[in-house]
C-alpha cells in the first residue's frame, strides 16, 4: 500500500505543477485507481499474472530482455531517439521561444461492425517511444536548452480490460517508456493549453497536411485555432520529413533487427521455392510463404505479396493469388516478414519445374546480372538511389539490344523503350516500412546505416507482339536487401539463394 501512496501522491504534485483543476482531478483520480494499484504489482511482484498493453520483460521474458520496451530495443534508444529528433530540429531552426511536437499514434480501425482491422501501430509513433497501444498521443515540448515528453495514454479501465484487454497504468508506463509524464488521453487539449498558456513565440511540429488519425485531427485542428487568437503562432512545420532523415540511418540495434528480418524472409522464400513441387496453385504457395516465415519467428508477412505465376508477373502489383500454376511457368514471389517492426522485402523468379527453358534463361541472366552489377556498383557516402536507376536502364538496355527484344541500335534511342520492361524504379529505404522514410530524396548520397532494396525486373506481356515469341508472357525481378556500410555493402536476404544453377536445384532437390 505504500507505494501506491507515493505514487499517487507522486502523480498528484505532477498533475497540480501542469494546473489542472481539483474537479478534473477528481474524475482523474477515480479513473486511474485501477493503474495505481497495478503499478504495485508491476514494480514489486513480478510472479502474478498481471499483463499490459504490450509485451514486457516481465510478461514476456520469452521475447524481451531486462530493460527492452520492444524486441531488441532498449529504453534508453528510445529516449536518445527522442533528444536527436530535438536537437535535429534545433540545429536546423532558430525557434525563437518554445517548440512543441505533437505526434498521434494509429487508432484501431473496423472493417464492419466491432471487427477489426488487424491493427499496426503508426511507425514514427512506435520509433519514439516503443509504445504499441492505440489512440495514445506523444507531446514533446522544448526550448533551445530543455526538453519535457509526455506520453497520453488511453485510460485503463475493467471494462476496457475485459473486452479489448489491459492497457499500462499511467504510472506503470511512465517508468516502463522512460518518458516524464504520462496523463490521460482524454485530457489532451487541457494538457496542451497549460503547455502553450505563456505568451512566448510557440512553433508547432505537426503533420497537418497529411494527418495520421482523422478524429483527433480535428481536435488538434480545433487547438491549434485556438491558439492563433491568443498566441504568435510562428510556424506550423511538418514532422515527418526530419523524423524520416532519423529513421533512415539505423542504430546498430536495429541493424540486428534488419539482419534477423531479412534472415527470416530469405529462409521463408527459400523454403517455398523448394517445395514448388508440391504446390499447384497461387494460393498455395502464398500459404507456404506465411506458414515459413510465421513459424521462423515474424509476427506477420509485410505486405499483401505478389504470387504471381505465368503472365500475371506483368501485372506489377499483382496480389489476387487466384490462378492455377502451369507446369512450363516461372513463379514471381515478392514477398517479405516484419519482425518487431522491421520489414524485409524479397523476391525471386523461378521455374516451377525445376528447369528455365531456353528464352527464360537469357532474360534470368540479364536481370541477375545487373542485380549484381548495380549492387557492386554501390559506393557509400556517394551513390544514390537515382544513381542506381539510371544505371539499371542502362544496363538493362545494352542487354535487351543485345537479346533483340530492343531492335534500335543507338543507346539513346534505344533507352526510350527500356520503361516499357521494366516500368518501376530500382528500390528504396526499408526498415521499420517496407517502403521506408518514402520523404527522403532519392538523390541523397547513400550512408552507412541506410538499407535499401535494389530490384530490377523484366516484364514482356503476353500479347507484346514486338517481340520475338518465346519471350512473351514472362515477368521477372530479383530482388534483395542491402545494408549499406562504411567500406561496401552487405546483402542481408543472401540466405535466399538467386543463382540459376542453385535455384534449380532448390526446386529439384529440396532444401
Ligand atoms: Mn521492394
């Protein structure tokens, strides 16, 4: 009992020092007794059968170390990931007074009445505070010297518990986020109107133009009216461009986090090409797929994939999984896990068969030869991604010249048809997304810590009567992931193999 004292008492004086009511903290205080008496449990008997809005190291020994708010990742790199945000926004914006970002998690969302979509928190939420409960809000406020976050939570009430399950008290999820306060989520205009009530030049971090969650939107819309009346309102700026330029160099921590990813998406795939031959339809082998990578550990595939068997490989998004597979096609699986919230993202093409005919085989050598030689070509601190994509036209150019698919013979009349085969760019970022920090320019020189995918392709549709007949209806693209280092490169989904000779085998042969 006492420590739920000092804790209340604790979350008392933090209430007052933020000037809210004594009716307000009466609602409050009836509302969070239930949190207060977890806390008891969370701090001082880890045996009970207590849980929380997340998988913890007590709950959850199994999948997080001591001090780990998610996979791999520790509190402490949750609170320096929140002071770099600061100091990159200071270092780039005189703010002339206080700053304050506001940043709303993923809300649950419904297909139809009380059925939910499966619910994935919202990234650049997750990447700052590890916190995967819905509707929660992150508030940083910050001068040129100091900064104070605060974590909004939803209240943890029993009938919430019993229907959605726990949620963290407010008192539990303060020490267990290492954030310097956490209140009420209900209570966030109040919260940020005592934050902003000085009169001091306020400058606003916050994705207006493309919010996250449309019903608090609107709320924060509402406040940041408000405050125009009453405020010097300098600037509202967006948030995502900086916290993009963030996430797209990864800390070694979650560097392990993308070399697991990747280990498990390539297993997964290689897996699944080598149990073609008890596989007859799309939709087999889409269950192959999530049946490797679940088992190995990912919490789920990372995208719809593309299983696309024959001549549905020309349809570049191709995810309906319908058709029967045919004994002469190639598969075209691009597929991919998250793990923890990291993504992988890999394809190959092979023959279901176990053996490419003749004209798969010249288009497999081109594409497999300027995967690698876009992938040798990286130079860190000076390659970007344009770089690579003017590249792979080129290459993929001189080798369809070369095959007779691309009849013109000058290279810059000849470039103009190269986007009719392979209509997608060469890759982008990866990491917590599959399609990673999508802000960030594609003509930014490639660093250390960034990974991206590079993913040539060939697509010749079936009724492509331009070129010679055993060409047509074959799509393909190899794709893997590529952790960019200080002297090269490493391809983190090597683990799946991409050679013809292996790949055959693979089918032939089996694991
Ligand atoms: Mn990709």
């Amino acid at each position: 009992m006492l420590a739920v004292t000092r804790s209340f008492s604790k979350e008392f004086s933090n209430l007052k020092s933020i000037g809210i009511g004594s009716q307000k903290l009466l609602k409050y205080k009836l509302c969070t007794t239930l949190n207060q008496c977890q806390n008891v449990r969370f701090v001082h008997n880890n045996n009970d059968q207590r849980k929380y809005g997340q998988p913890t190291p007590i709950t959850h020994p199994h999948l997080l170390k001591e001090g780990e708010v998610n996979v791999g990742i520790i509190k402490e790199e949750f609170v320096q990931r929140r002071k770099n945000l600061v100091d990159k926004i200071l270092s780039s914006n005189r703010i002339n007074g206080r700053g304050l970002i506001i940043l709303p998690s993923a809300r649950k969302k419904y297909m139809v009445d009380h059925i939910p979509y499966f619910f994935r928190q919202d990234t650049d939420f997750r990447y700052l505070t590890g916190c995967l409960q819905p509707q929660s809000l992150l508030v940083i406020d910050f001068t040129e010297t100091t900064h104070q976050t605060y974590l909004l939570l939803n209240d943890n009430t029993a009938y919430e518990e019993k229907w959605e399950g726990p949620r963290f008290g407010f008192q539990e999820a303060t020490e267990f986020f290492g954030v310097d306060e956490v209140l009420s989520v209900h209570s966030f205009q109040e919260v940020l109107t005592k934050l902003t009530k000085d009169k001091n030049k306020l400058n606003l971090w916050y994705d207006f133009l493309n919010p996250r969650d449309e019903e608090i939107h609107q709320d924060i819309l509402e406040f940041i009216k408000s405050l125009g009346q009453v405020h010097n309102l300098n600037n509202i700026h967006p948030l995502r461009d900086v916290l993009h330029e963030l996430r797209s160099v990864k800390s070694s921590a979650e560097i392990s986090l993308m070399r697991k990813t990747c280990e498990i998406g390539a297993l997964g795939l290689m897996k699944t090409i080598s149990s073609s031959k008890h596989l007859s339809s799309e939709l087999d082998y889409l269950a192959t797929i999530d049946y490797y990578s679940r088992l190995a550990g990912a919490s789920y595939l990372a995208y719809p994939p593309v299983v696309a068997s024959g001549n549905n490989a020309n349809t570049i998004h191709y995810i309906a999984a319908t058709d029967t597979v045919r004994p002469g096609d190639m598969m075209l699986m691009d597929s991919g896990c998250e793990y923890h919230g990291y993504s992988s993202d890999i394809t190959r093409t092979w023959p279901v068969s176990g053996q490419f005919t003749q004209a798969q085989e010249v288009l497999y050598d081109i594409v497999l030869e300027c995967q690698q030689t876009l992938i040798k070509s990286i130079v860190p601190n000076e390659t970007t991604i344009d770089d690579l994509y003017r590249r792979m036209l080129r290459e993929l150019c001189k080798s369809l010249q070369h095959a007779g698919i691309i009849k013109e013979q000058e290279e810059s009349a000849a470039l103009r048809f190269v986007h009719l085969y392979c209509p997608h760019n060469v890759g982008h970022h990866l990491g917590m997304d599959v399609h990673d920090c999508a802000t960030l320019n594609k003509n930014t020189p490639l660093v250390p810590g960034n990974v991206i995918t590079v993913e040539p392709g060939l697509y010749i549709r079936q009724d492509n009567d331009k070129v010679p007949l055993e060409f047509r209806g074959q799509g393909l693209r190899i794709e893997d992931d590529i952790l960019i280092t200080k002297s090269n490169c490493e391809i983190l989904t090597e683990g799946c193999p991409k050679s013809k000779k292996e790949i055959q085998n693979l089918v032939k042969r089996g694991v």
